[in-house]
C-alpha cells in the first residue's frame, strides 16, 4: 500500500524518469516558486493573517494587556496623525 503525498506546487515530484517530463516539472516549480516570492499582495495578506492571529492569541491570554497595548497604539496613531496635521498646517 502507497500513501500519496502531496507535493507543493515549488517542488519537483520524485520518480520522473522522461527528461522532457522532468524539464517541464522543473520549470513549472520554478516559475511557481518565482510567482510566490514576486507576489507582494499576498504575501502581505498572510502576514497581516498571521499578526492579527497572535495578535487575538495574546488578547486571549493576557486581556489586561491586549487592553494597555490597544489603548498605546491607539495613542501613537492619534499622536502621529495630531502630528503630521500640526506640521502639515504651520
């Protein structure tokens, strides 16, 4: 009994034994692993994911806190745009 493994779309199967099968497979993960580094928007989105998912982990076990760390963001932001107004406007 085999088990079949999946392979990822950046990785060459094992057992292609036809180079013309094996060139195509090569150059198949290769643009696949280009598309994935290359591709700045989705790679935003699953760090921005994975933020805001340790971001609920901490809230979760820490309310008080994620509490103190919403509200000191929450400042910096308003001091930063109070800045930028008050540069922007002398």
């Amino acid at each position: 009994m085999s088990i079949e493994v999946p392979v990822p779309r950046t990785a060459v199967p094992l057992g292609i034994s036809d180079p013309v099968e094996k060139a195509r497979a090569e150059l198949k993960a290769a643009l696949a692993a280009i598309e994935e580094k290359s591709n700045v928007p989705k790679r935003i989105t699953r760090a921005t994911e994975d933020a805001v998912a340790g971001a609920r982990g901490f809230v979760k076990s820490k309310p008080v806190e994620g509490v103190i760390a919403v509200v000191g963001v929450a400042a910096a932001v308003g001091l930063a745009v109070w800045g930028m107004v008050r540069a922007y406007t002398r």
